[in-house]
C-alpha cells in the first residue's frame, strides 16, 4: 500500500517539475516490480520506463477503474487523469515535434475535439511552448521539449 501512495503522490506532483526524479522512481517501479504491482504502477513503468504509449493508454484506464473503486483515492481521480494525460503528453512531446490531434486524443483516451481544448488550454496556461499549424491542421509543433 505505501509504494501505491507514493507512486500516487509522485504522480499528483507532476505540477512540481521533477524531470530526473520521475526517470529515477520509473526505474524504481522496474527493480522492485517482483514485490508489488498495480495499474498505477505499471502506468508508470509503461510510460517513464517502457516508453509505452498504447500500453500506458491501456493502464491509465485501469487506473481510473481502480481510483473510482477506492474509498480513499477517488476524490483524487479527476487530478490523477489530468496529471496523467500531462505525463503522457509531455512525454510524447519529447520524442515526436510534430503531432496529430487525433493521434494525440486516442493516447490521451480523449475526443479529438476535448484534445484540441486541452492543448488550447495548456498553451493558454503557458504550461507548453507550442503552435497550431493551420496549414498542417489538424497537427500542432512544439519548440523544444515545450514544458516548463
């Protein structure tokens, strides 16, 4: 239980820009795997480890599964996708600089339409340093790694 309020911690943390640490405790979750594994582990582990897109997809489903059946842990639910369609996100960002809003919606298990809002919201928030192209649309470029 201690290792599944920490990986929940660190992932509700993702505001705090851990960057190394989050590598660090991805490579953790591999090493002590054999003990202890549940889909919010395994998300991790897919994504910060595995550079799994489809199988992170696949956990953060089972994830929110497992969050609307704890008593404790589901009024952390709606921070907890959010959180972890960011980490998602950031992390395909830093491999691809061009990226289909469709694409984007079926890793972030949203609609096109809600992923083009998000990615509105998050430039608008200035969490990302990215453009929409309308000659590409409906594809958007980010600069850099695009987070701060």
């Amino acid at each position: 239980m201690d290792r599944f309020i920490d990986v929940l911690d660190n992932i509700l943390s993702a505001k705090d820009g851990l960057g190394q640490e989050r590598n660090d405790f991805g490579q953790m979750l591999t090493d002590e795997s054999y003990t202890y594994k549940d889909p919010i582990t395994e998300f991790v582990e897919c994504l910060y480890v595995n550079f799994d897109f489809d199988g992170a997809q696949k956990k953060l489903r089972e994830c929110e599964s497992v969050l609307v059946n704890d008593f404790f842990l589901v009024a952390c639910l709606e921070d907890f996708i959010e959180n972890a369609r960011l980490f998602i996100f950031e992390t395909f960002c830093r491999i691809h600089q061009c990226i289909s809003i469709s694409m984007l919606a079926e890793k972030l298990n949203m609609t096109p339409e809600e992923a083009e809002r998000w990615i509105v919201n998050l430039i608008r928030n200035a969490r990302l340093d990215a453009k929409i192209d309308s000659k590409l649309a409906p594809n958007w470029t980010t600069t850099d790694s695009g987070f701060y």
